[in-house]
C-alpha cells in the first residue's frame, strides 16, 4: 500500500474483532518501533506487548472505559525510564562503543557533552524529554500498523498509576506514557465512517 493510501486508511479504531493477530505481524511492529530514532539515541524507553487476555481484563478498571484495551488482539504498553541519569547515559555511549567496534572510551568527550545537556534539565524536564521521544516511536508504530493494514488505536486516556501496579512498571524502573491497541477494526466500528478531519494543507503547511 502506497504511503498516502495507508495513512488515509488508518484510523484510530475504537471497536475490534476478535481476530488475532499473527506473531510474524507482532515481531515486525515491534521491530519497527525498535527502530526509531530517539535524541542522542538514547532511547530512554522500553515496549511492553500485552497479549494474555487475563492481564487485558486486570487492566480495564483502569481504561477509563475503553473496552478496546480488553477486546484488541495485542495492547502495546509505551513505558518510559524513571531513571535518567550519568550512569543511564554512560552506558548507552558504551554500548555504542562496542556495536561500533570502537576503544572503550573513544566516545568520552561527546558522553561528557550529553552528560552536560540532559543532567542539566530537571526531574520533571527529563521525564517530559522521556515522553517526547517514545512519541516518536508511538508514530513509526502506527504507520508501520497502517502500511501493514494492521489497525490500531493510540491512548493516552487511561490511569497511568493503574497500569504501573497491574503490570509492576516500578520495578522495572518505567512507567507507562502512552498505549496502542492492535487489530483489526470491527466490522460495526461506527468510526470507520466518519471522514477524517485535519487542517486545511494551506492553514497547515506554511511556506516561507
Ligand atoms: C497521543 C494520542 C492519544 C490518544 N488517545 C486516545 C484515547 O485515549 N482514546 C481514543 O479513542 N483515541 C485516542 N487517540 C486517537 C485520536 O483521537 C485520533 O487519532 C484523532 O482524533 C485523529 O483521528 P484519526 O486517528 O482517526 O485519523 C489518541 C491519539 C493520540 C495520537
């Protein structure tokens, strides 16, 4: 499907069938979101898939009623590290440093700059950064959905503090920022009617 075509398809779907989707399919999203490109490429983020249909339904009295977290094939759980400090960034650098083939501690100077640059925000700021980024995977993750005719729905109406207990973020050092269900939109999904509204390309894009 033609860029275009699968971003005017997609749409955010708010009644599933009871189709699952394939492990094969699930990989690729997955791999896509992977690939993302992050700030520094930190990637100060971490992807859960939920597929147990039992966690589905512990996670529903925190979905302000969005049954769709319960009824979708796979729930993706965009989590953000709660920890953001020298040692997270130090360690990213050397893993760099070794996928790259490189001396342990060639990419010190530009480690120290990073290191300058983010521990200068606030708690607040980093986890905001956090959020910003794992966005960015949010979007790849849909398009890659869309051009594989694979339907979701992006969320950010849910408990946030809910789903962190029912899934034990806080020991894995995350919390959850954003959530997308996956499937294939029902065929009574009174969504898949409606036309897509966005601004006008002239208020939209401005050219100077
Ligand atoms: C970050 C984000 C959070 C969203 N949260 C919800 C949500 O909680 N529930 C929902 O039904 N749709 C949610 N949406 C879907 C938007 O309402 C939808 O994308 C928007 O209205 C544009 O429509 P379309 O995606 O169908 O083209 C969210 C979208 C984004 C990008």
């Amino acid at each position: 499907m033609a860029i275009l075509e699968a971003l005017n398809w997609r749409y955010a779907v708010r009644e599933f069938s009871d189709k699952q989707l394939s492990d094969e399919t699930i990989a690729e999203l997955v791999e896509a979101t992977r690939l993302s490109p992050s700030a520094y490429g930190l990637q100060p983020y971490k992807l859960l898939v939920v597929k147990s249909p039992e966690i589905k339904n512990e996670l529903l009295p925190y979905a302000m009623g969005q049954t769709k977290v319960r009824d979708c094939s796979h729930l993706f759980i965009l989590t953000v590290n709660t920890t953001i400090d020298a040692d997270f960034i130090e360690q990213h650098f050397a893993h760099v440093e070794r996928e790259r083939g490189l001396e342990a501690g060639a990419l010190a100077g530009f480690t120290q700059h990073v290191k300058d640059v983010m521990l200068s925000m606030s708690a607040e700021q980093l986890q905001q950064w956090a959020e910003n980024q794992v966005h960015i995977a949010l979007g790849n993750l849909l398009t890659t959905a869309a051009l594989k005719q694979v339907d979701a729905c992006p969320m950010a109406g849910f408990e946030n503090q809910g789903f962190d207990e029912v899934l034990g973020l806080a020991e894995l050092g995350l919390r959850s920022a954003v959530i997308c269900a996956l499937g294939e939109r029902a065929d009574t999904d009174v969504s898949s009617a409606e036309r897509k509204v966005r601004l006008p390309i002239n208020d939209f894009s401005l050219e100077i």
